[in-house]
C-alpha cells in the first residue's frame, strides 16, 4: 500500500494536523499495522517537498509546534492518477514456493510435506480472517474478503502444484 | 493412533478398496464433541469414502471406527440405521429435500419418523428453520425456494434431532460464495451452539476455513495438519 497517496487521501476531505492524519489511518486502513509517527512526519515532508501538500497553520502550545496540513492542486491529481492506475498482480509467494518445492526434489526430499505445512499456515490465516470477518462490520467484511480471495489463490496453486509433484520430478532430475 | 481424550468419533486403519481402487489405505480420524473439523484433499483421494465409513452408511474392509465407545463394526445394520437416525445428521451437496413435501415438513421429517407427534415436530422444526433464518419459507415447497435457501432448509432438516455429529458433504459446491458463506456461517454458528461435531468435507479452502481445524486425504491416507505444525 502507498502510505503517501493514502495519507494524501485523507487530506482530501480538509486540513489535519499529523497526529489526527494517523489517527485516521490506523482507523480504517491499519488493522494488522498501525503507522509509527516517524513514518507520517517523514512521509509529510516528502509530499511537502513535492508539492503535493502544504502548511496550512502552525499551532503552538506548551509541547513541540503542530503543522495542520492541506493537500495542494498537485496532490489532489497525484491522488486522482494513483487511484486510476490498476496495480500490478505480484506471483510474490510462488516463486519462493516454487523455488523451495524445487530444492526439496532435488535433495529428494518431501515436497508434498512442504506444500502440506504451506496449505495448514494458509488455513490458520484464513480461519483468523474469516473469524475477523464474522465479528466485524461490512467495512472488515470487504477488506477481509479481499484477503482471503489472495489466499485462495496461493492454496489453489499449491493444490495444483501437488497434483504435478510426480511430473516436476522427473523434470528436476533430467 | 493416540486419539486426543475425549474424542467422539474415532478411526484407525481404515482400509477400503472398490474392486482395484484403493479408496482408503490407512485412513484416520478423530474428533471432540463441538469441533468443526474438515476432510480436505484432491477430487478422488477418499474423502467422501472416509465420510460414508464414519457415518456408517460404507463398512471398511479394515480398521476399526469407535462411536462414543461402541464399535460401528460390532453393531447390526439395524442398529447402524437407528445410530444415524438418532445420533448423526446429514447435509449433502443437493437432492436432499423432498419435493412433495414443504419445507417446515422436509425440516420435521426426521423427528416424525422418530415417531414425533406432527405438531410438536414442525414446532421444532420451525425453531431450527428461524435459526437459520428460513423460518419464512415454511409453508413452500422446495422447488419454489433458492439453492441458498433450500441448502439452509438442509442444514436445518440435519440439526432438527440434535445431532452429535453432522456429516456434510461440499454442503456448499451448488452455491455462490455469498450464499455459501452464509449457509457456512449459520451452519457452524447453530453446531456449536447444540455442541455438536461437525465432519466437513470439502475441496474449498474458505469453506474448510470455517473449522477448527483439518485433515488432509492423498492416496487414501489421511494426515492430521494440526498434530504436523
């Protein structure tokens, strides 16, 4: 996910000051990972450099100066650009699968056992998830679906992938 | 095998061969009373053989399967039937309501022939049927309803006697993930209210994802994930 585009997001609906922009993030976006205060204030400065936010006022108090930022005509279509751009579909885990299925024929090992322990790991996800989503608003309900279809996939390969076992053996091996 | 204690349902060395085919080559199984457990594993691996031989509807070739401490190889077909009638409920994929009956009677039917008075039993019945939000449909036929509404109806008609063991069989393959979900939900939801065990077989991981916990089937063997992590 693009904490920079999804803070500027937030920013959409009116000026915030840093804390509350975290505040707002870790309320809808951040269920599994709430942001660290070092990742907004960093990430702020960047949009800030680039123009896509600026300082909108600067509060001081008795602690340190807060600056309530606003997001800039730039930032507005920056936002705008990433939200109409589809994201690239990443084979992130099955080419560290298919790698670790590999070795295990060639050592001649078990590979149904990896892709056995594989599937139960996947399973307790999705049985946490699907918990999550049986507690949880319509909101938790989509997000959570959204995993759980990501993970289906990775189990249906994995199936897939058990059914060829005998196959990419003999084809590791000449 | 060492079966967790108070298990309710065990198998050890399940054998069942069909002419050549091995079905079940040393299958095992347990389960505690109010576990949702899943039989996972490729088309052909044994799970709905492994099903059938713990429902007692299939006598294995081999191994032993003990009910709450009886042994199902011991007992008479009669006193199989009386077991799956009085102990064990049923929900299959399709084809299980019957068409010339509504629904509140598909639901009451197995407590009338447990000689239930019909009053009393579609009473119940209709009970079960609010549980899983159907309690409307009662007086239709099951050719008028939905396949997500007819599955509920289903799922009501297996938990209608109080089972202690529901078997079902891809209780969801005929129906969209929306519907299937929530047939998934109100089943698991309802067992684990009356406590009872539920064997779920099913191919599909977010089905499978709404037990505690699974077995996997290959080659007729079973393997108890949770007993490998």
């Amino acid at each position: 996910m693009s904490i920079g585009h999804t803070l500027l997001g937030l920013l959409e609906s009116g000026p915030r000051h840093g804390y509350d922009l975290k505040r707002a993030f870790d309320e809808k976006f951040g269920h599994d990972r709430p942001l660290h205060y070092g990742q907004v204030y960093s990430t702020m400065s960047r949009l800030l450099k680039n123009g896509l936010v600026e300082v909108d006022g600067i509060e001081s108090g008795g602690g340190p100066e807060r600056k309530r930022y606003a997001i800039t005509d730039a930032g507005i279509t920056d936002v705008e650009q990433w939200l109409a751009t589809p994201e690239k579909p990443e084979p992130y885990l099955q080419s560290t699968l298919y790698t670790k299925i590999v070795l295990a024929l060639l050592t001649h090992r078990d590979a149904a056992d990896i892709l056995d322990t594989q599937r139960a790991e996947h399973l307790r996800s999705m049985r946490i998830l699907t918990d999550r989503k049986r507690r949880g608003d319509l909101a938790d309900q989509l997000i959570c679906d959204h995993a759980l279809f990501h993970l289906e996939a990775d189990l249906r390969w994995l199936e897939l992938a058990a059914a060829r076992l005998d196959k990419l053996k003999a084809a590791v091996h000449t | 095998m060492n079966a967790p204690g108070g298990s309710l349902l065990v198998a050890e060395g399940l054998r069942k061969a069909y002419g050549p085919t091995m079905a079940l080559d040393g299958a095992e199984f347990s389960i505690h009373p109010g576990e949702v457990v899943a039989v996972m594993g490729p088309s052909g691996s044994g799970k709905s053989t492994l099903l059938h031989c713990l429902a007692g509807i299939v006598t294995p070739d081999s191994g032993s399967i003990m009910y709450d401490g009886q042994d199902l190889a011991t007992m008479s077909d009669a006193q199989r039937s009386r077991l799956r009638r009085s102990d064990f409920g049923f929900v299959f994929q399709f084809g299980q309501l019957v068409p010339e009956l509504t629904c509140v009677e598909n639901v009451a039917l197995p407590l009338r022939l447990n000689g239930a008075p019909r009053k009393q039993a579609e009473r119940t019945a209709l009970e079960w049927m609010q549980r899983l939000e159907v309690d409307d449909l009662g007086r239709k036929r099951p050719g008028e309803v939905s396949g997500g509404q007819g599955q509920r109806v289903a799922v009501a008609r297996s938990l209608v006697t109080d089972p202690r063991v529901l078997f079902a069989d891809e209780p969801t393959g005929a129906l969209d993930s929306l519907n299937g979900e929530r047939v998934m939900e109100l089943l698991t939801e309802a067992a684990r209210s009356a406590n009872a065990a539920v064997v779920l077989v099913t191919h599909e991981a977010r089905v499978a994802a709404y037990s505690d916990r699974e077995i996997v089937v290959r080659d007729g063997k079973s393997r108890d994930m949770e007993r490998v992590i």
